[in-house]
C-alpha cells in the first residue's frame, strides 16, 4: 500500500497525509519496522514478516505512535480494524527533543521608584540627586540635571522647584514631602488618566487590554536667555537681575527661535529616566501533559507599534475642534469661554493672560454671588481687580478666590502702567454685547462690572 492511504492526526488536530505522513513517522518513530519504497509504497514487519496489508500497517504505526503524547489518532484507507487505544501519555519514554512546547509571556511592572537614585537625607532634600529626577519627570523641574543651578554651592533651581513642590501638596514637612514625591512617582508617571495639578493617582499598573495608559514625559521647554536683556533664566530672581557667570552653563543658553529638540535632547542626555518605566516579562514553557515551568533561556524583544485608535470617551482623546469659539465673526460669544482672541477688536489690547485673568474675575464673581445673595458681583470685580493691580506683592491668598487653580497657566499682574490696561478693561467690557446663552442677571452683572470699570482710574 501507500503512504497516500495514511492520515495521523495530532493534538493540535493537525493532520498528517501520505509524504508528510511519512515525515512525521521518520521523525518521531525512528526505531519503527516500517519501511518507504521511492515510489511512496509503505510495508511494515510483524514477527519478522514483511506485509502491506492495511491491517498490519495501521496495527504497527498505532503501537509505534501511542507512546507519543502529542499523538492523537490514526486512520488507514483499507484498514478493518475499528478499535483504538485510549491515548495514554507516557513521559517515561518521551524524548523532549520530539515535543513542541507552548510558551506564553506574561508583562508585569516592575518597581517605578527603584530607577531613581536613592535619597540619603531629607533635611535638604533639593540637593539630592534622586530628588531632582523625580521632580523633572513629574515636570515640575525644567533646569538639567547638570545646571549649576541645581547644583553646588547654591542649588538655586532646584531648592525653588522643591519649594513649589511643597506648596503643591501643602506639605511643611520634608520627610513627609519626599513620601509625597514617592507617592506621586508610583502613581503619576504611569495612568489611566491625566492628573489635575496636585492630584496624585493610585498606584500605576499596566493597562487591561483594550483600554489605554499615558506614560509621562514633560516637555515644554523653553528659553533660557533674553534676546534683549542677555540675562539667563533666574538671573531676576537669584542674581539681582544682573548677569550670571558664564563657563559651564553657557552650553544651557537657548534663545528664540533656537531649536526646540536641542534643548529637548539636553534635557533627556542628562537624565534618561524619563518617559521610562520598568517592564517584567515573565516566560513559561508547557510541553504537552505536562505544567508549566519557567524558561530563563528565552530572550524576549520589545518595539513600538501603532497605538489602537483612541475611543472618543477616553480621557487621552483631544477634545473636538472649537469651532464656535475660534470663529470671531460671532461677535461676543468667546466671552464664554477662555479662550483669548488674537484679534485686537475683541482683546483691546489686553495680552492672552491678562484676557483669560479679567474673564475668571467676571464669571468668579457672578458664581459667587449665585452662591451667596449678599455678595454684590459687581462690587467683588471692582475688588479683585484692585488687588491684582497690586503688582509683586500680591499674594496667593488673595487671588485664589477668583483664579480658582494655583497649578493653572500664570497670570500677568498688572505691575506696570496700571491706569493703561484698566482703560483696556473698560473697553473690553464696553464692546461685549452679546450675551448668546446667558440668563439676564448675568447680562446686568456684565453691565454693572462695566459701570464699576469707569471708576477704576
């Protein structure tokens, strides 16, 4: 008989028929009194008789196959056998080289904070080199790693952006302050959703297939020395407005117009734990019938596909295009939102932040006296804006009422040629005349902030 007339099937329900029949035989049953004539005829030996009948050729390949655990069943064309052997593994007598195991890889991650360096002392925790890098690849430090400013004698950048950090959380605790940044590290660098300023999320973990997590790697950086003044970032605050030393942080100078990836790249070169987080690929073997067991041998390799496509509901998903606001021909109704228009016939002139802080005072001071009837909204606006026009010495707490958001985009206060930009306020209020959407008394609060901005001389 021939091969063709041979089908062996294998617990993957593979099937093997007529030369790949042959092969499967070959390899896994070497030692079989089987033998294959070139013309694909097939003979086998019993009680050292050659035959051909299909009888005798399936009873010799089911002895031969049975010992194999990956062997499931057996079919010979011709053959009047009906009975086969339950399929009993038999390790004892396997040769693994025979098996094909099933590997599977299971990702876990790792220890985020066990990257950084470790931090010795909290007594002045900015000098500490762990510090420092947690506190950039949170994004609340911009100076490189290698800046003087953040390091010896002064530690000036750093002992700022520590100082805001604390101010952040509202920790005068250091000790406490450095578990904080801990905290924020093990539940910020990896997650499930954007952070708002302060927040610091639960504990990261991978995500669950189908669902999407954001690794964070800040970014936004900007210039570091003035065009016009030639003074470098700090130079106001730490040197009395004067020039400092040039040598090893002449190599940080970055102007406008400069590229932004240079300073980018100086950033990362100087510490490359950001946008990394710790992967742990765990691998196991399983051959057939039997457990699992690790495989150390097994090399695992990483690369960047294509993301799936962001679901409209996830939080990563950019939020749909302003139409109404971007469009200027509708006059007054940007005035609902705080989005600053460019264009000086809606702006008078105001900048983007003085605009976005004069929209927070009238809609603060409307909310608030939704909230309490006693508060006149106009008079609070009047009140506000005399405190912003205070220049330097305002203070948080007295600005916090109406800007809402310490962590939000800063504002300009109105330190320099105050009488000029409370006359642009007056024109801005003066030319809204659209209130599309607003209910009455928040059309008369606009109109009674604006009687009270002629005053404001």
């Amino acid at each position: 008989m021939k091969w063709d007339a041979v089908e062996i099937i294998d617990y993957t329900d593979k099937s093997y028929k007529g030369n790949q029949a042959r092969q499967f035989v070959a390899i896994n049953c070497p030692d079989a009194p089987i033998r294959t004539y070139s013309e694909g005829k097939i003979s086998v030996t019993i009680k050292n008789v050659r035959s051909v009948k299909p009888d005798d050729v399936k009873k010799v390949l089911q002895e031969n196959l049975e010992v194999l655990e990956f062997f499931k069943s057996l079919k010979v064309s011709g053959a009047t056998v009906l009975s086969q052997k339950a399929y009993i593994p038999k390790k004892a007598t396997i040769n693994r080289l025979n098996k094909v195991a099933k590997y599977t890889i299971t990702l876990e991650l790792g220890d985020i904070d066990a990257l950084f360096e470790p931090i010795a002392q909290t007594a002045e925790p900015w000098k500490e080199k762990g510090v420092q890098q947690r506190l950039q690849v949170l994004g609340y430090l911009y100076t490189p790693l290698e800046h003087p400013g953040n390091n010896d004698p002064d530690f000036h950048h750093a002992k700022a952006c520590w100082n805001y950090f604390t101010q952040v959380h509202k920790l005068d605790d250091y000790p406490a302050a450095v578990e904080k940044l801990k905290e924020e590290i093990y539940g910020n660098i990896l997650a499930g959703k954007f952070p708002k300023s302060g927040e610091v999320l639960p504990k990261s973990k991978l995500p669950e297939s189908g669902t999407f997590a954001a690794i964070r790697f800040p970014g936004g950086y900007g210039t570091t020395k003035s065009a016009g003044t030639e003074l470098r970032g700090g130079d106001h605050f730490f040197n009395n407005s004067k020039l400092s030393g040039g040598g090893a942080v002449e190599q940080y100078d970055f102007r406008i117009g400069d590229p932004r990836d240079l300073i980018e790249k100086l950033v990362f070169d100087e510490n490359p734990l950001l946008g990394k987080i710790p992967l742990i690929a765990k691998v196991t073997k399983q051959f057939p019938g039997e457990e699992p067991e690790p495989a150390p041998e097994v090399s695992v390799l990483f690369q960047l596909a294509m993301p799936d496509k962001l679901l409209p509901n996830s939080p990563f998903a950019a939020p749909e295009s302003p139409d109404k606001v971007m469009n200027y021909s509708l006059d007054g109704t940007f005035w609902r939102d705080e989005v600053y228009p460019p264009l000086a016939e809606y702006n008078k002139g105001l900048d983007e932040s003085q605009w976005k802080a004069v929209h927070r005072i009238v809609h603060a001071a409307f909310a608030l006296s939704e909230a309490d009837a006693s508060i006149d909204p106009a008079a609070k606006a009047k009140e506000w804006i005399d405190e912003w026009a205070k220049g330097y010495d305002v203070k948080w707490d007295s600005v916090k009422e109406w800007w809402g958001d310490e962590g939000a985009t800063p504002y300009t206060r109105l330190w320099s040629d105050i009488p000029d930009t409370k006359r642009k306020i007056r024109q801005l209020l003066g030319v809204i005349t659209d209130f599309k959407g607003y209910k009455e008394e928040e059309y008369m609060l606009i109109v009674r902030c604006y009687k009270e901005a002629k005053k404001l001389s």
